[in-house]
C-alpha cells in the first residue's frame, strides 16, 4: 500500500477501522462460458450479459497502537443535493420538497452539543429574493423576530425546461448549504463550527451542497443522533408523506483519546462482525421503541424544550400524542450503533493522475458498476479523488461498498501481533 495510508474499512456513521496489509487479491469472475455446436467441428458458441461476481481478499497483521491517539471531535454532514436514502437522481431541492419545507407548522434542523443541550434551527418562507439570492440567513426573519434561514420558493422550480428546473435546484441546495453555514456561524460559534464541503447532487456532480458541522468541544460525547429534521405545528412529528429530508451524516468520530493493544482491535472486530445491523434493519427493529417514546410525557431536549405553542403535542398515526422521548434521539451514544460495515478504501500509487514532478499519487480502487459508465470512467484516467477522500455511496470514485463476508483472525501464543485474512464482498445495493 502507499507509504502512510492503510487500507480502511467504512463503518455506516462515519468512522475507519484502519487495517495493515500484507497481501491482497481482487478477484472478478464473469458469467460467461461456452458450448460446442453440433456438426461445426466443436465451434463453441457462448453469450456474456455482463454478469459478474467479485470478491477481495486481504491478508494483513494487527499490531499494538505506538503511540495514543489523540481526542477528537465529532463532526457531521448534511448533502443538500440528494434527497436521504434515495438512489442517484433524486433532487432533495425540488419545488414540492421545499414547499413542505416551509409550509404550515415548523420544521427544524436540531443539533446537539457535546455538553447536552439541542439547538434548533428554523426555516422561513420569503415572498422575494433575500438580497438577491433564494435562501439566505437571517438574524430576524424568523417568528417573533428570530434567527432563521429564509428561502424563497422560485418559480424555476417548476419551469419546464429540465435544464432550468435543474440549474434552480442545484443553485437553492448550495443556497441552503450556504445560509445553514452563516447560521451556525453566527448564532452557535460557541457550540458548533460550519463550513461549506463539496458532496455529489443528484447527478453525481460534486459542488458545494454539503455543511460538514462539528462540535466545538473534543470527546466521544459529542456523538449522536442529530443532526435531525423536526416537524412541529403541523399533523404529524415528521410529516414524512411530504418532505424528505436531505442526506445526513450524524455526529460522530469523538474520541477522548487512548491507546489500543492488538487484543483491543481484535475484539472491536469481533464483536461488529458478530453482531452488527444495516440502517434499515435498525429502524425496522427500533420501529416500534421510537414511536413508544413519541407517545411518553413531554420532555426537554437538552436544556431547549422543544414545543408547538404552548405543548410539545403533535399526531403520530392518527393519535394525540406529547411529543417526548427526543432526548432519547439525541443520546449521545446513538451513532455509536451505525457501526455496521458498508465499504472499504484500499489506496494505490498512480502515476496516471499524479501532478507534475511527482511520481505518484495515491488513490482508491474502485469499481465502476451500473448504468452509463463511459469507458474512461472505469479506468485510472478519471479516478482523480485522492485516497484520503472521505467515503461517499453516491460516488463510486471514493472507495468500493459492500460488506465482509468472513474475516478470520489468527494468535500464535508469545506473539505480539494478530494475523487476518478478510474476505470483502462488492455490494453496490445491500438490502
């Protein structure tokens, strides 16, 4: 591997389990085969309908932490571009989407800091422009002269030009992004820093939609389940049949620092591959707890209670319900349980792409799978990312996704380290 950059597999919230190679194999088989014609001299005909399977295997040695990492602070991402837990092609700044945004009731992007208090942040429909642009921040635009993001609802959403409807929705996401960074900026400073972060649209093009948020404070506390998309005022907590919200990445990489023994690793290992579940699965199993705790007594979130009026009440399926359990949303030990394995960067030295009076660069394998891939896409040519991009499922350029499929790990009693051989297996959909 290039000097420095171990191969690293990614955890759903974020984080990189680091991994020392020895040795590695990609294997790619294809379904295609050949049988002989009749009366043709063994003529073999056969078809290939661009069926194939792929597995990678690596071989490497878990060793004792030198030298203690250090604390961190935990951070997060919003992609105004895409619309969450949706496939490329899917605008999150569409007309209906932003109009749910800012239609009747509040909806609020909370963020909770590392010491327990939540902060939410506001949108506020515009009948103009906000000097000149779609979405601005304001310090009060909002209810009762209160900081917010104002957006105006541009009639080019709904234009009929694709290219117009198109152009409009990038334009307000990087708006948005924009206006959430000025927010941050000048209302939270003390718990929150922003700043603009080039994530992939809908498209798969990469322009400054996402807000890479983090805690101003170090430590492991300052992981967890915000930042979250809040309704209140309205029919529902969530009002999930009208808007979407855009994809996020909750707080998480806080560390209070310390330093790991081989044995450490090997049991983090051990117990993820054991027992980890995928996003979906989570929520399929943690269904029913969170609407529980949407029914139980209204609670505070943080030091802010967060109310509609003069209660927290809202209507989940159809029933009254005090809005409760939201501390519980913000535990900030949730995103701790998003460890399940989604992918894995494995960098390589490129002569290709290196800049000029270098001999290489380091990027990422990765595999150019589906529709449209022009040849070149699939080639070192256009794999312009460096290896320590972070890890993106809507951008093939970024790392290979997937999942382990075995890992076996190896002692030898009186040694000091640990061997593994991995088997990592190519997912582009994991169900």
């Amino acid at each position: 591997m290039p000097a420095g950059l171990p191969i690293r597999l990614v955890q759903e919230n974020g984080k990189l389990i680091e991994l020392d190679a020895t040795s590695m194999t990609l294997t790619t088989e294809r379904k295609v085969g050949g049988a002989p014609i009749p009366f043709t001299g063994s003529l073999r005909m056969g078809a290939d309908f661009n069926v194939n399977t792929a597995l990678i295997n690596i071989q490497g040695v878990i060793v004792d932490d030198r030298e203690g990492s250090s604390s961190a602070k935990a951070d997060s991402l919003i992609n105004f571009g895409r619309k969450s837990g949706s496939s490329v092609g899917v605008p999150w700044a569409s007309y209906s989407n932003i109009n749910a945004l800012l239609s009747s009731g509040t909806k609020r992007i909370v963020l909770g800091a590392t010491d327990g208090s939540s902060h939410n942040i506001t949108f506020t429909r515009s009948g103009s422009l906000i000097s000149g642009e779609v979405a601005a921040y304001s310090s009060n635009g909002g209810a009762g002269s209160t900081p917010t993001i104002l957006v105006y609802l541009s009639s080019d959403l709904q234009s009929a030009s694709d290219t117009t409807v198109d152009n409009a929705q990038n334009l307000l996401a990087k708006k948005i992004a924009s206006a959430l960074v000025d927010y941050i900026t000048a209302q939270l400073s003390s718990k929150f820093t922003a700043a603009l972060e080039n994530t992939s649209n809908q498209e798969g093009n990469r322009d400054a939609y996402g807000v890479r948020i983090t805690q101003v404070t170090f430590g492991r506390e300052g992981n967890n389940s915000t930042p979250l998309f809040v309704f209140f005022g309205g029919t529902n907590v969530y009002n999930t049949s009208t808007f979407n919200t855009p994809e996020i990445t909750t707080f998480s990489g806080g560390t209070t620092g310390g330093k790991k023994s081989a044995g450490d690793k090997v049991m983090d290992l051990y117990g993820i591959l054991n027992n980890s579940v995928t996003d979906a699965g989570r929520k399929i199993a943690g269904g029913v707890a969170l609407v529980g705790g949407l029914f139980g007594a209204a609670v505070s979130l943080g030091a802010t209670p967060l109310t509609a009026g003069t209660s927290a009440a809202g209507t989940v399926a159809g029933g009254s319900a005090a809005l409760a359990g939201l501390n519980v949303l913000v535990n900030p030990l949730d995103n701790d349980e998003k460890d399940y394995i989604i992918g894995i960067q494995i960098p390589y030295n490129s002569t290709i792409t290196a800049s000029d009076g270098e001999l290489y660069t380091a990027r990422n394998f990765f595999m150019p799978t589906g529709f449209g891939k022009h040849g070149l896409d699939k080639t070192s040519v256009n794999n312009t990312n460096p290896a320590s991009v972070e890890f993106d499922t809507g951008d093939a350029f970024t790392g290979i996704q997937g999942a382990v499929q075995k890992m076996d790990i190896a002692y030898d009693a009186g040694e000091t380290v640990y061997n593994f051989n991995m088997l990592f297996a190519p997912v582009d959909v994991l169900i």
